[in-house]
C-alpha cells in the first residue's frame, strides 16, 4: 500500500524571552499531530503562550530507548516537532538517536533554526567568534583538569556549559590549565537578569567570588590556546580581535615584522 512518510521538524525555542519564538515555529507547532520534547510541562507553557493546544510527548535520556520505536511508527504517517527545554535540540540535549533513526528510514528531517544560547554567548563575548570549538558540560574533578589540557593547544574559541554550583571550582582549573586567558561568563541569556562578565579569567573569577550565591544557566567563552606562536601571528591575533579586517592585519603585520604580507593572509585565513 502507498502511503507519505511524515516529517520531523526539529524546533528551535527562546532560551528565556518567549518573544524570540520565531513565526515559522509557531506555524510549524500549530501544524504538526504531535510534539516530542524533553520536559512537557515546559512545553506546554510555551504553546499555552502561542495558543497551540497539542499532544506532547517526553523524551529524556532515560526513556529514549523505549520511546523511540512507537515515535517512528508514528512518523511514518505523521509529522512531529522535536523540542528541547530550551534553545536548539541536540546541543547537549537528547534527540540525536531519533534524528539518525529517521534518516535511515527515509523520514524527511526539517530543521526550524532559532535561538542558541552557544551562538549568543559567543557573539556577545567580545572574543573571536570564528573558528570555535562546543564542548558542552564538562566533567568533574580530575576529569575536568585532563579535559582541559587536552583543550589547551587548540586555537579555536572555547564555548562550555556550566551550573551555578560548580561554576567557581571550573574558573579556577581553566586559570591553572588554560592559563589567565580572556574569557566571557554569559548568564541568564535573552532573560530579565541576564548578565555578561568579560575580563581575563583571573578577572571573572574574582567577580563571580565576591557574590554569596550564582544563579542561572551559564555559558562559558574562553580565549583560544595560541599555541607555539610567532611573534607575528600573535599580533595579527590582537589586531584581528580589535576588529582591524584581514586585508589590512595582513599589510600591517608585514610592515612591523618583515614577513610577506602574502603569508600573514594565508595564516589568517587558515583560521577561518
């Protein structure tokens, strides 16, 4: 018998300010037979506010596996929305096993792009935002310390995910691992105390110290490593991050060292 595989839509939510809902995800959640998402008591506020009245379904780490066959009967007729809690499914919250599963079925997979507090973060860090390397949450104690060294010689910007308790303890390694870079602390983005506290590690630190209690969601920016860098790399770094464009980092940098103005662009966009 011939039937229409359904679809699913995976749909960006605001991360705090529920006016950053896009009009294609309000248009796709009013649309679709059901929602998938991570916590259906904060979804269901969320379509309150739009006005949507729709079947929800949870989906968590813990029940992926059991949800995950009757999901993809459905979607074999029906269209569906993945939603996290907030921001972006996938970035560091379920759904990945769903998405692989309905490309291998030949469910079509539509993304509805809209707020991410990674992207947030970086752009309103003052750092440079291109290349950048995600990590995501990291571990524990030790762990955290051996993770930072193996992240300590790359060049690309840093962007982490971090909770209020454990926030001090993780300023303190990146200072004694990745040694006092600049670094960016974005809390409570798109939100009434939202909050940005840019400054050498040893800075920020100091900030978060002085208050008796840190609340919110938290994203962390940090500088890239530099490496085993020339003199002149590390200038047209500096220059770069002031906002000075490649052409003329190229011509300057050239000038003050005495290297090829040909082989200062190619460094710079070797990093892009």
């Amino acid at each position: 018998a011939y039937f229409t595989m359904g679809s699913l839509y995976i749909v960006s939510t605001p991360i705090g300010n529920l006016e950053d809902i896009t009009d294609r995800a309000r248009s796709v959640l009013s649309q679709v037979d059901f929602v998938i998402s991570e916590d259906t008591r904060r979804t269901k506020i969320l379509l309150e506010y739009l006005g949507i009245k729709k079947e929800c379904i949870s989906y968590y780490k813990p029940v992926e596996a059991q949800k995950l066959p009757l999901i993809l009967e459905r979607l074999k007729i029906e269209d569906s929305a993945l939603v996290s809690d907030a921001g972006t499914p996938l970035i560091s919250d379920p759904g990945f096993l769903l998405v692989k599963k309905c490309i291998e079925l030949g469910i079509k997979v539509v993304p509805v792009p809209g707020p991410s507090s990674v992207l947030a973060a970086l752009v309103a860090s003052g750092i440079e935002p291109h290349p950048f390397y995600f990590y995501g949450f990291l571990p524990k104690g030790e762990k955290r310390r051996k993770l930072l060294e193996e992240l300590k010689s790359r060049r690309e910007t840093l962007i982490f995910f971090e909770s209020p308790g454990r926030l001090l303890d993780t300023l303190r390694d990146m200072k004694e691992v990745l040694g006092d870079r600049y670094c960016c602390v974005a809390r409570e983005i798109t939100k009434i105390h939202e909050e940005f506290v840019r400054g050498k590690i040893s800075e920020v630190l100091k900030e978060f110290e002085k208050r008796s209690q840190v609340k919110g969601e938290i994203c962390i920016v940090v500088e890239g490593g530099k490496g085993d860098v020339e003199p002149w790399e590390d200038k047209a770094l500096s220059l770069i991050r002031e906002g000075f464009s490649v052409k003329d980092v190229s011509k300057i940098v050239s000038i003050l060292f005495k290297v090829p103005r040909k082989q200062v662009y190619q460094f710079l966009q070797s990093l892009r």
